[in-house]
C-alpha cells in the first residue's frame, strides 16, 4: 500500500483570495520585496489619501470590477463621506508612517500595520491601526489584496460619537427618558457598585445593579461569575435582591414576569417583587395554546406544568420531542430589537445600542445568544457598531433518521437558518447554521451552530441545490453534521477552485452538551470514519478561470481525482508532513491545512507512525479509487 503523499508535476499560477470587509483577487508571488519599495507605496498611498485623490486610492487595491466596499473605505480615507457612505466624515484621518510595522513572509506575502490618528479641531486625538495585505506583481508593481479594517472602522465610529458628545448637547442626542435614567442611576452609585442597564417599560425605568466586579463579556463564560445583579423599580427600591447571575428582560417570557438565573438555575420574579417560581430549574419552555399550561419546567429527569395562575402540577411524564414545536418562537422569526414601550438600555454615553435578554430557552436552543445589540430608537444623530441591524431566523428542515422499521426514531434534529444584519464596523451580515438534535433517549434536547462560510468572506451562505443540510448519528453520543457551504479550496493541476459543497461537522454529547471536534481538514470525514462510496457523491460547485478575470461555474455530484488527491494529502499535512512539491507546500499552507504548535507549522518528513488506522484506511481508499481512475500520480520521495 503506497502510504506517501500524492505528488503530481505541473505549472500553475495561485490564486489568492483574503477578505475581511471585501474580497479582492491578485496573483501570488514567491519573490522576496523589499521594504523600501513597500514604505515607498505607502507614502504615496498616504499622499493620494490626504489630498483626496480617490481615484488614485482605489487604483492601489487589487479590485477587480466596482467594489462598493473598497469604494466605501476608499471614500472614508479620502474625507469624502463617512462610514454610512453618505454623509460628510467627522473626524479627520492621518497615517502615520515611520511608526508602521511591514512583515514580508518567505514567500513574499506582505503584511503592513499602519498607525492611524483620528482629529477634529482642538478636541482630543485618539488612535488606531489599519491593517493592510499587499502583494508585488511580477513587474514590480504593488497592490494592496487585503484591508483588515474592522478595528479601524469600529475606533472611526467611536470617534466620531465622542465628537458628537462634545459638539451636541444632551437634547439633541438623548431621549428625555434617557436623560432622566442618567440622573437616577447616578443616585443609585452610592448603594451599589455599578448600574449597568436601565429599561423602560411604556412610562417606567428599571434599573440592572450590580455588586462585584462587572464584565459584560463575563456573563458569556461558562465559569463562576465575578458580581451579582439585581433590580431596581422606578421608585428606586429594590425588587429582585443583588444575587444572580443574569436578571433578565421584563415581560419576555410572560407579561409582567422577570426570568433571573443562578448557577445555571432558572426561575422567576413579578414586578412587586415577590419570587413566582423558585430558582431550582434546569430549564424553562414557554408554551402557546396548551390550555391550562403556560410552560414546561425540567429539573434533572423530572418534569412538570406550570399553570397560567403560576402553580405547579404534579412530576409528570414529558417529551422533549412533543413540546418542541409547542414552544413561543421556534419557528421562523425576524427581529429588530425592542419596540419602543419595551427598551433597555446600555447606562452609557458611548455605548448607544439597546439590549435584547432572550428568554433562557432561546440560548439553550442557540437560536440567540445570552443578550443581543440592537440599533435603539431612542438615541439619535449617532453612529452604531456591533450591532443588529436585523436577526432572522428561519426553520429550513426537519430530520429524522427512522428507517421502515423503526415506528419512531431516538433522534430528531430541526435546522435554522441564521442571518444576523450588523451595522457599523464589521461586515454586512453574518451566516450560520444552527442544529439542534431532539435526543429521545435521554429525553434532551441540544444545539449547537456551525459557519457557512470557509472562505474567509466573513459570513456568507451557499445559495442553491448544492446548500444540502442532514445530520446522522455514528453511535449514542457522536454526530455527524453536513452542511452546504461556501469553500475556497483550490486544486493542484487545473484552474479549479473548489468554492461549494458539503462540510462535515463531527460533535459529541458531553455532560449534557454538543462539544463539536476541531476540523483541521477541509473533507473531515477522512479523520472520523471509514470511507465508503457514499463519500464520493455530495453536491459540489468548482469554479474554472476561463481567462485572467472571468470563471466558468459548474456543479457535480461526484468527488473529482483532483479533489481526491488533495483529500489524500491533507491528511498528511494535518500531521505536519513537509512535502517536497512546492506546490502542495504552498496549497496546504496557503489553505489552512497544517497544525500549528504556537502559531509555529511543525514540520516532518515521516508522519507514517502518527497516522491513525482510520487515516491508513482511508489513503488506501483513495489510493484503490485513484488507480481506479487511471490517474498517474507520483510518490513523494
């Protein structure tokens, strides 16, 4: 059995794609630059950007075509119109140049971090970075294929609302009840250590107090929390005592009540201040036209009612499987942050957005995160970041592994698909798959969600017949996740780019939770199990350059040789094997596929021993279906 890489001798050039806020094609080169020449193409990029000269600006990216992002950042640097692309910028921008760093990679990739400072009059000046990919063609040119600019865009936003809190007054920035919040919070300080939230319900303002330490980041962790939270009425007076570890939104589950948690327990307080439901449950499901029963409460393996007067019914027998599709929005849904009777928001002149507190079943389900930013209706005249926009999410399939012989399956599994719209300093949408596996087993239900994109586009989805999405269980506690996504793989001996299809997600049930495996591997599959001919059909698209600037898209339903031999030889690279062939050296390292041990590729010359026996099995697989194909291939030496 030829246990060695798969070598082929060709000549091809590389194609390199790398996008943050957009994606621009350039060609690779290998050839060492030179830093003088890279600081020379700053400085008259810098030049261009301070006399306005956009036109000269958006010549030194690599972009092929008009590229509104590209234009968009172009138009920012050149003080035309700010990050909205409409209105005139705030701030000024200025590089400066002698303190830029420029790293120039073996194979002559080129990363310069350029310092940046934001001015407006005599106000203070604050800093940032722009981090831009530049690459030399073959006759010396330089072009920038890459702009990193998500820290630049989100200090621009920022700076440009700290201008508007110094020019603006309060008025003309602030809701009266926002004002109003500002002064009572601040009463509040000498009672507890910080107040980090106010919501207004119709004509009312609640406060979120926190005693201990406060990270809001903190309240994502799965670790011992650092405070404790509480709430404050509009009387001031305290309605649930400063001792959990999240205090929810009011009225999100069922009107006028209040979700608190504690140690991964659930319960309830009304707004008078008295404790409903005690904190004791591992989880809560609110429940739409069940009669007398609002929601579904499970502590451990036990079950029980809870009624619409809020007393329990006895422990009762329950499945997972039938409240499921009883439950308030598990559906398709679309949100736009609160309404305006119902508003929390952030007890911050900078922080501008609003706050969304999901019910706790809608994060056990994955379907939101722990609390989510919206845009807030009740600031005005400033710039968002890192916020939504809108969030939707849609209901796109029902699986269920029964066979003929099975009257009903131990599993069950519902997809969404998520699309979370941002404003301000990231990219325009982001993309995910969520899963969640109904286990009726154990009587569980689980979730997790995957990307779509692995193409370094920041978030899309694959669009059309190829976007395939099913799961199936290996054994009792391991998964199989196949997801149609966006890919970016090229190939060895053609101008094939591998750019859609299937990825393979692996997870495992662990204390109650889907832990996914780490994927290091584009065909995963070959590191978690046997192949057989079923892994040789799956919906793939591979785009072919038919010239310099166009490609011909075509979809198969079958692996290719090509896409076999490059399956083979991740395998070896995911061990670190150092292939003589420059060109697999630079596909592998240029896609991702090595381990890297400190951010540092550690390489081998034998990797046979660190083979596993489902990587021995599946390389002869790939081996039988190559000679199969009749295709000639050469062995590493």
């Amino acid at each position: 059995m030829n246990t060695k890489p798969v070598i082929i001798t060709a000549s091809v050039f590389v194609i390199l794609v790398a996008t943050v806020l957009f994606i621009l094609y350039g060609r690779s080169t290998n050839k060492s630059s030179d830093e003088d020449g890279v600081r020379q193409f700053l400085s008259k990029f810098s030049n261009y950007a301070a006399a306005g000269q956009t036109d000269s600006l958006f010549n030194s990216f690599e972009a092929n075509g008009n590229n509104k992002a590209v234009e968009r950042l172009v138009n920012l640097l050149a003080g035309k119109t700010g990050v909205n692309g409409k209105s005139k910028p705030l701030a000024d921008i200025a590089f400066t140049l002698n303190e830029s760093t420029i790293e120039i990679s073996d194979n002559g990739a080129i990363t310069a971090t350029i310092p940046v400072f934001f001015s407006h009059d005599k106000l203070e000046t604050k800093f940032s970075s722009l981090i831009l990919k530049i690459v030399k063609s073959d006759n010396g040119e330089y072009k920038i294929m890459q702009a990193d600019a998500r820290q630049f865009l989100t200090d621009f936003i920022a700076y440009e609302n700290f201008v508007r809190g110094k020019t603006l007054s309060d008025e003309d920035i602030y809701d009266p009840r926002t004002l109003v919040a500002f002064v009572k919070a601040k009463q509040l300080w000498a009672k507890f250590d910080s107040v980090v939230w106010f919501s207004h319900i119709q004509d009312k303002t609640y406060f979120y107090v926190v005693n201990g330490e406060w990270d809001e980041y903190d309240m994502l962790r799965d670790t011992a929390k650092k405070y404790k939270m509480g709430l404050v009425g509009p009387a001031l007076n305290l309605i649930i005592p400063v001792e959990f570890d999240l205090v929810g939104q009011i009225g999100a589950s069922f009107p006028g009540m209040i979700e608190v948690q504690k140690n991964k327990k659930k319960g309830f307080y009304d707004l008078s201040g008295k404790m409903v439901l005690p904190v004791i449950y591992d989880q809560i499901f609110p429940l739409e036209g069940q009669g007398g029963n609002i929601a579904a409460l499970r502590t451990g393996d036990d079950f029980y009612w809870l009624k619409n007067d809020f007393t329990l019914s006895e422990k009762t027998d329950m499945k997972i499987a039938e409240i499921l599709p009883t439950l308030k929005k598990t559906g398709s849904f679309s949100m736009k942050g609160g309404d305006l009777s119902s508003i929390i928001e952030f007890n911050s002149r900078e922080q501008h957005g609003s706050i969304y507190l999901p019910p706790s079943y809608m994060v056990d389900l994955n379907l939101l995160p722990i609390y989510k930013t919206f845009k807030n209706p009740l600031r005005k005249q400033v710039q968002y970041y890192d916020v939504s926009e809108n969030y939707i999410a849609n209901k796109t399939l029902i699986h269920s592994n029964a066979t003929d012989s099975q009257e009903q399956s131990w599993f069950q599994t519902v997809f969404y698909s998520i699309r979370d719209y941002f404003l301000g300093g990231r990219a325009e949408f982001y993309d995910r798959k969520n899963v969640v596996i109904v286990d009726n087993k154990r009587n569980r239900v689980y979730a997790t969600d995957f990307p779509t994109d692995f193409s370094e586009m920041g978030g899309e989805s694959l669009k059309g017949a190829c976007d395939i999405n099913s799961v199936k269980a290996l054994n009792d506690t391991l998964f199989e996740v196949k997801i149609g996504s966006v890919l970016y793989v090229e190939l060895y001996d053609t101008l094939q780019i591998l750019t859609g299809g299937p990825y393979y997600h692996y997870v495992t049930i662990k204390n109650n939770n889907l832990v996914q495996s780490p994927m290091s591997r584009t065909f995963a599959f070959t590191k978690f199990v046997k192949m057989d001919d079923n892994y040789l059909s799956g919906c793939y698209v591979l785009e072919k350059y038919v010239s310099k600037d166009r490609r011909a898209i075509n979809r198969i339903d079958k692996i290719t040789p090509e896409m076999l031999m490059y399956m083979k030889n991740e395998i070896y690279a995911d061990y670190g094997y150092e292939f003589k062939d420059k060109r697999w050296a630079e596909l592998m390292e240029f896609n991702g596929r090595y381990n890297r041990d400190d951010g540092k590729i550690v390489y081998s010359q034998n990797v046979t021993d660190s083979l596993t026996a489902i990587d021995k099995y599946n390389i002869n697989f790939i081996d039988q279906q190559l000679k199969a194909k009749k295709t000639t291939t050469l062995a590493a030496q």
